[in-house]
C-alpha cells in the first residue's frame, strides 16, 4: 500500500546537550515522505523523506539563526535533509528496524531507525468544506541516535572545564500521520 505523510501532522524533532547540563529540543515541521507499507506484510515497509532544513525551530531566534548558518546546517548551501530506507527487520509485533541512508549537508551516511507503528484508522477528509473521505491513516513514531560530525555539522566550543557547548551526539524522533493514496 502507497501513503504520503500529511505534514501538518508530522514532524521531526531533535535534542543535544547544551553546556554539559541540559538538553536543547528543536523540531522541523511539514516534512514530505511517502512509504510502502501493509500492515499484514510490514516486512516490506520502505520509506522516504525530505525535510526543509530551514525550518529548524528551538523557540530562540537568535539560536535558530545559528543552526541555519554554515556553522551547523548551512541551509543556503543544503537546504534539504533526506532519509531513503534501505532494509527493515521486525523486532515485535508493531516494532521495527529501518536501516536507511540518512543525508545532512550533501553528506549520506547509513542509520538506523527504532520505528513504532501506531496503527490505522478511517477519518474523515474535508476540503473547501467538502467531504471526501474517508481516508485511512497510519500513525508511526521513529527514533535515532547520530553523531553529528559524521555530516560535517562540527561546530563547538570547549567550556573551561573541559566540556563542550553542544554534544556531538543527536537524538532524532519522528512522528509521521501518513495517509493512504487511494
């Protein structure tokens, strides 16, 4: 089965340390993806997505600023990340490895995704307030671990005990509302 990701209702976020102390979250909305997937066959699930790199939000301007810059995601030069899976294993009955080739900044490397499949549903589908449903919706949730430096995003500062101002580790959670192209 074919189905798009409706993306005002799917997202990807992500966290680093900051200062050794705390966490920064940040997200990027309207993300584009389409994937093959049946639920009675989810041995077959592919997937693959684009996301805007300019709209990366923490809720600080003059840190979003800084992210978008060559410094981290030089989103002038790279506007687009990008994750085309390659192989999936099921571990559990809704839970799966995805293995892909994720790419930041023209740089592609494999990752590995911890998916959930949150499972389908009929909903009703209006536009211009007209009905056209139903249509049928999938939920699935991801998550992952990278380093940035493997995608050249290797900007820092050390702190004076030792320590850096931003992590080099990235974690990574999709939410993904796809739905099924008639």
């Amino acid at each position: 089965m074919k189905w798009y990701f409706e993306p005002g209702h799917s997202a990807a976020e992500f966290r680093a340390r900051h200062m050794m102390v705390t966490w920064v979250r940040g997200s990027f909305k309207n993300i584009q993806g389409k994937l093959d997937f049946d639920p009675a066959n989810p041995r077959q699930l592919a997937v693959e997505t684009t996301i805007d790199a300019s709209t990366c939000w923490t809720g600080v301007d003059a840190r979003d600023q800084h992210l978008r810059s060559p410094d981290f995601l030089s989103c002038e030069r790279y506007p687009q990340m990008s994750f085309k899976s390659s192989g999936v294993s099921q571990i559990g009955p809704v839970d799966y490895r995805v293995t892909g080739d994720l790419t930041i900044r023209d740089v592609t490397r494999p990752v590995t995704l911890d998916v959930r499949y949150l499972g389908s549903w009929e909903t009703p589908w209006w536009e211009d307030g007209v009905d056209k449903g139903p249509k049928t919706r999938a939920g699935f949730t991801a998550r992952a671990r990278i380093d940035r430096y493997d995608f050249g995003v290797s900007w820092n500062d050390k702190m004076p005990d030792g320590g850096v101002v931003v992590s080099s580790q990235i974690d990574i959670i999709l939410d993904v509302e796809a739905i099924r192209e008639d």
